[in-house]
C-alpha cells in the first residue's frame, strides 16, 4: 500500500509529465500553429467577452448611443446602433475644415488670405471669435485653426461664405450614404462619420502634408475631456460635438499608436456626465484591443 505522501508525490510527477508532453508537442510543431492557434483562441475569447461587456453598458446607460470602431490594421468592426442618426452639432465643421484645405491644396484661396468679421457672423456659442469687433480681420489659417481647436461657430460662417459652394460639397459627400442628411440638415450616424474619416485618410481628395496638417489641428483640442483622457497611448486626432437641447454629445477621430483605431461616439437624450461615463468605457474598449 501506497503512503499518502507517496501517492501525492506519484500525482505531482503524472502532473508534470503530462505538462512537458504537451509542451513537447507544442515546441515540436516546428511552424508554431498550435501555440499559435491556443493563443488566438484564448486572445479572441477574451476580446469577445470585453465587448460584450461593453456593448453591455452602452445599452444600460440613460439615453441613446450609437457607437462605430474599426481597427484599420485588422479591419475588424465593434459596433452599436452604428445606424441610428444623430444630430451631428459641430462634427459638421469637420467637412468644413477638409474643403478649407482643398481649396487651399487647389491654389483657389491664399492660406493667409483675410476675411472681415461681419455682424452677420456673430453665432453665439463655442468660440472667441464672437468677442471680437465687427471689421476684425482674420486670415483662413487663423479661421481653420479656430475651426478645428475651439469649435468656433463664427470662424465656421466666416469660412463658409468664403469657400466655394461646390467644393463645400464635394468635401461632405467623401463618404455620403445613398441617403445621408448630413450636408443638408446637419444629421448623421456614426458609421457614417467613422466612414468619412475612414476615406479622407485612406484617399487623395487631401495630399499627405494637408492630412497631417488637419489631424495635427485635431490632436490638441480645447475639448479634450471626453475619449481622450482614458487612452493609455498614441495620439488622438478628432472632433467633438454638443447640442445640449437634445442631450446630444459626440466625439469621433482617429486613434494612432502601434494600431490605427477609428472610433465614433455619439448620443441623444442623455446628460453630459453619462456621455463621459460612456467615453471612458469606449476608450477602455479601445486599450483592450
């Protein structure tokens, strides 16, 4: 008869022979697939799991949320309510800003050109450039700059009634759905925002130093509070908006550190402090991956 010390001794050393014969086969599988495939299995688990969990408590929050993110590496899409439209408050002047610099890539307007603050250009709201003086001149560098980082509702006039109409145009329809609102009304979905962005990165409408000069202008923002504080690492170019007489909040952009992620975060009927719950969550998600 075994002792008792004799028959734990006799299961630790079964133990430990089944465990270097299975790391034997792993390290004789000379092309790795096994490992390979036990780490993936165990890696796409737990990535399925965050994700439900997140969906989980956007679908639990108070109010409506929409939510699109693609991994550009991978190609692989998280999604929720990824249709649902939204208005899209000052995400417009993200086409705004595109079709500035075009015209300026084109030659059809001078970067330091200056446009006159007219009355008719007081739009109350994000922005400084209201508090100037009726006949303050701004130059187009200075306008987009306000634009992008302040969110200015007077330099987004000012620049409109500068720039040509169709170019304006063309600028909102880089990635326009069969029945996209968007130009006309001022209302989106986050797919189709994280599209737009998805194609002016990837196409040629804006040249690299245009991109680079447009993603600079989004990466240092006065709105800052939202997705961005929660990121663990990299660099994130976007633009927000806020429309709080519906209880709307959003936040879309560029994500680049050893990974290039888009994200769009948008909501309605729902308070501030639950969107920045909300973007905590999304950034989260986003460091997980």
């Amino acid at each position: 008869m075994l002792s008792e010390f004799s028959k734990k001794r006799t299961l630790l050393l079964l133990l430990a022979f089944s465990f270097l014969l299975v790391l034997w086969v792993f390290v004789r599988d000379q092309d790795g697939s096994v490992l390979s495939t036990s780490v993936s299995v165990f890696s796409n688990y737990i990535q399925t799991k965050n994700e439900r969990e997140f969906k989980k408590s956007l679908e639990t929050r108070y109010g409506d949320f929409g939510l699109y993110i693609v991994d550009l590496n991978t190609q692989k899409e998280y999604s929720f309510n990824k249709n649902q439209v939204f208005y899209a408050a000052s995400l417009y002047k993200l086409p705004i800003a595109v079709a500035t610099l075009r015209q300026i890539q084109t030659g059809d307007l001078a970067p330091y050109a200056k446009v006159e603050f007219l009355e008719s250009d007081h739009i109350k709201g994000s922005g400084t450039v209201s508090d100037s003086e009726y006949g303050t001149f701004f130059n187009v560098t200075q306008l987009l700059t306000k634009l992008i980082r302040d969110s200015d509702n007077s330099a987004q006039v000012m620049l409109e009634r500068t720039l040509d109409r169709n170019v304006i145009t063309q600028a909102f329809n880089l990635s326009r759905g069969a029945n996209s609102t968007f130009y006309s009304i001022n209302e989106s979905a986050p797919e189709e925002i994280g599209n737009y962005i998805i194609k002016l990165i990837g196409g040629d409408y804006l040249n690299g130093k245009n991109k680079e000069k447009l993603l600079e202008l989004m990466s240092s923002t006065s709105f800052d509070n939202r997705i961005s504080p929660y990121l663990e690492s990299g660099i994130f170019s976007h633009k927000i908006g806020s429309w709080p007489q519906d209880g709307s909040w959003h936040d879309c952009g560029l994500v680049q550190n050893d990974k290039l992620i888009v994200v769009c975060l948008m909501s309605k009927n729902t308070t501030f402090e639950e969107f920045l719950k909300a973007s905590r969550s999304t950034a989260e998600f986003i460091n997980s991956l």
